[in-house]
C-alpha cells in the first residue's frame, strides 16, 4: 500500500517532468522566432529602397508565415 508522501513525491517528479519539457520545447522556438522577426525586421528597415522603412504586404506575410512554422517543427523534435 502506497503512502500519502509516496503518492505527493511521484506527483512532484511527474509535474518536474512535463514543466522541463514544455520548457525545453517552448524555449528555443521563442528565441528562433524572435531572431528571425528582428532579422527581418533589421532587414526591411535598412533596404536601400524608395521610402526607406515603408514596406509593402509582403513583408508581414512572411513573417507571420516564417514564424509558425518554426515552432512547430521544434515541438515535433525531442530534446
């Protein structure tokens, strides 16, 4: 027969678990979307264009299309 103490250590070590592992899969995706967003934002505001840091659509298309992706592939990967 198991003890309250048992059942609240195996509690503690599975909930250890599951945070270290959301971390260890959020983590990295957070930082890769954040170093292609401010990639991309360095990137339209220093083009050599007419109007400077005027950007058409296109810009935020990809950046809203280059950052999900990312992640998604980082959730699938085991760390």
């Amino acid at each position: 027969m198991t003890t309250m103490k048992e059942n609240l250590q195996y509690t503690a070590k599975l909930a250890g678990s599951a945070a270290l592992s959301f971390l260890k899969i959020n983590v990295p995706g957070q930082l890769l979307v954040g170093i292609f967003s401010a990639a991309i934002l360095v990137t339209l505001l220093f083009q050599s264009v007419d109007g400077g840091a005027h950007a058409g659509v296109e810009a935020g298309v990809v950046l809203i299309f280059l950052a999900r992706p990312f992640a998604c592939i980082l959730e699938q990967l085991d760390f």
